[in-house]
C-alpha cells in the first residue's frame, strides 16, 4: 500500500484550486499527531490536506509516517498499555483496524460531534457489538481487472475470462488471500455473492473453484512492480491491478486498461481510528469530521489518487476525474472479518489448494 500511494502521490498529482475553509469551531492545544502511510502518500497530506485543516480549525497538525503491515498495530498497542499515543488518529488497514476494535484499543467517538460523517456509507461507519462508534473511512481504492491492450484489443467484461482455458499462462494475480480478494471475486463470479465465505465449508468449496485458475496463472505475485512492468510489456497480459496505477500507466502511453467488470472491482480502504490513550480526543473528532467532507474527499481524488469514501454526487468531480479513481458499478467489498477470525486457517488451506 505505501508504494502504491507513494507513486500515486509522487506522479498523479492534479491541478487544483484552493478548497473554501468549511466553517468548524476552531480547537486549542497542542498538535494533533495524524498517522498515515508513509512515503509520498504522507506528503501529499503534508501539503495538500493538513495546512487547510489547520487554516479552518486552527489545530496544527504533527504527521506520523506508519510503518507497514501489522507493526503499527503492534506499536500502538504497546503504547496504550503505558498510557501514551505515538498517534492520536491514525489511518488502518481494515484487518488491523478490526484487530484492534477486538482489543478494545479504539477510543469510543461522539458521532453527534461528526455531523459530515453521515455523508458516508454504512460499510465506512465503524462500532464496537455495543453500538458505540470508534471510526470512519479514510481513504478508498480499487482492485480491478487489468489487461495488455496490445495482446487484448477488446476489453473483457467479466471476472469471469480468469477462468477462461484461452488465457492460459496469461494472469498474474496477487499471491496472499488476505489481500488479493479473489475469494470474493470467485465467490461473486460463482456463488452468487459473498456470503458462501461465512462457513469454512464454503471457504472450501469458493478456493476449489478459484484453484482452477492454476492453468492460466503465470505469476502469483507481491512486488506490485514486477507484474505491472509484465502487464506492460504484454509477458503477463491480464490480471488484477489497482485501478488508478493502472489508469496512470496508460496516460503515460503504456498499453494498458483498467476495467470494471460486470461484477464489480473489489473495494478496498483505510480508516481513521483514534487511540484509547490519545488525550486530543475532541480534536480528533474534529479531524475525522473534517475528512468526510464531499469536497475534502474530492481533493484527495484529484491529489491522492484515492477513491471518494462518500457518493459521487456529493463532490464535484468531474466525469474525468471521477473515473481516474472510481466507480458507478456496485463494488465487491471484502469480507475482512474471515482475515481476522480464521488467518492461520485460511493461509495453510489457501497455500494447500489455490497456490500450491
């Protein structure tokens, strides 16, 4: 994720006006410590988001660069049993999030204080089993289709042409459950939606189908970079892909597409939580309410290259801008909780029957 982000920020950068400060009560205190990814992704913040947040609400903001993976989790943690916050809101993947909702480690939030987070969909709204609510959306993006333009003159409408025999040895696919979706993918393609991952018997029965693809896969791949270089020159033509890397390449004149199948590209996303330790709780509320603002998502789109969490017809992006990032096609979303609940299961099953 922070090299996708960092190269999004580093080359897909868009012209942009000033934002209209929004109208907030201005906050007193110290800085608020935000955490993001690191890399050209915290920068974009830097220069783009932070100084008109302070412009509006007169709180100053520290930016922490996480770490990947699990250890920011882990550091968090650690910290919140001494009593202290490395970051008071921090941006999380949504299996590090939930980790940490199961231990507790998410201040609870007063969302009567967060007007502008009604704006977002319920999937972005984050409560403990009690209702109480900890968390929102922060930034969104998509795993999609992808395909050489040069060795597919037409493009494939259905996640289905994975499964097809005449793409043998042509796919590259992202090589971890966790992070690739394709049991979503196989399950919506196959089962009629998501649902049939609720059991592990239906775990099972979606990895038996996905693993038919074995025929066509040539690349079971982590460095993002290697597949997109193989999509690119036509050695791996088709795949999965992030949207929005892949839409840079061909403005680029790379002969590469983006498409979003009949099913729906796969939505992923991080959001922000606040740290059970933080003392800056009524600023972080601040901050998170500031971020669910149409327009604010829309600047993101244009300078982050991150899919708006809040409906299209909020902001005013353009067809244009819009499609660069998103779509109007019903996303799969992830069933991150069966990342959270059965890892260690689905890992051995997975290595045993879909990558083996």
């Amino acid at each position: 994720m922070t090299t996708r982000r960092g190269f999004l920020a580093s080359t897909g950068a868009l012209a942009l006006g000033s934002l209209a400060a929004p109208s907030i009560l201005r906050a007193q205190g110290g800085a608020l410590k935000v955490g993001t990814y690191g890399g050209y992704f915290e920068e974009s913040f830097q220069n783009h988001i932070y100084p008109d947040f302070t412009a509006a609400t007169g709180i100053e903001v520290e930016s922490i660069a996480e770490p990947t993976g699990e250890a920011w989790l882990v550091q968090l943690q650690q910290a919140a049993r001494a009593g202290q916050a490395p970051a008071d809101v921090s941006m999380m993947a949504q299996v590090a999030r939930i980790r940490g909702e199961r231990a507790e480690l998410w201040a609870k939030l007063d969302r009567a204080a967060m007007p502008n987070v009604e704006n977002l969909p319920e999937h972005f709204l984050h409560t403990y089993e009690d209702g109480s609510f900890y968390g929102t959306g922060a930034v969104a993006w998509y795993i999609s289709l992808v395909t050489n333009t040069d060795v597919y003159p037409e493009a494939p409408e259905s996640w289905a042409t994975l499964w097809d025999p005449a793409n043998e040895n042509s796919l590259g696919l992202l090589a971890l459950a966790s992070n690739s979706f394709l049991l979503e993918i196989t399950a919506t393609v196959h089962f009629g939606g998501t649902d049939i991952l609720a059991t592990e018997e239906g775990v099972l029965e979606v990895m038996n189908k996905l693993a038919e693809v074995q025929p066509n896969v040539r690349l079971w791949y982590r460095d993002e970079g290697q597949f997109q270089q193989g999509l690119e020159t036509g050695e791996i033509p088709m795949g999965q892909y992030y949207h929005d890397v892949t839409g840079l390449a061909a403005a680029d004149g790379k002969p590469v597409r983006s498409t979003f199948p009949a099913e729906g590209a796969v939505l992923d996303s991080g959001s922000w939580v606040v740290s059970r330790a933080s003392d800056a709780i009524e600023q972080s509320q601040i901050f998170i309410d500031y971020m669910a603002q149409p327009e604010v998502q829309a600047k993101l789109s244009r300078f982050v290259g991150t899919a708006p969490t809040v409906p299209r017809e909020m902001t005013d992006l353009t067809d244009e801008e819009f499609a660069a990032v998103s779509s109007d096609v019903a996303p799969i979303l992830p069933r991150y909780e069966l990342y959270v609940d059965k890892a260690d299961w689905v890992n051995q099953k997975w290595s045993e029957i879909v990558t083996r």
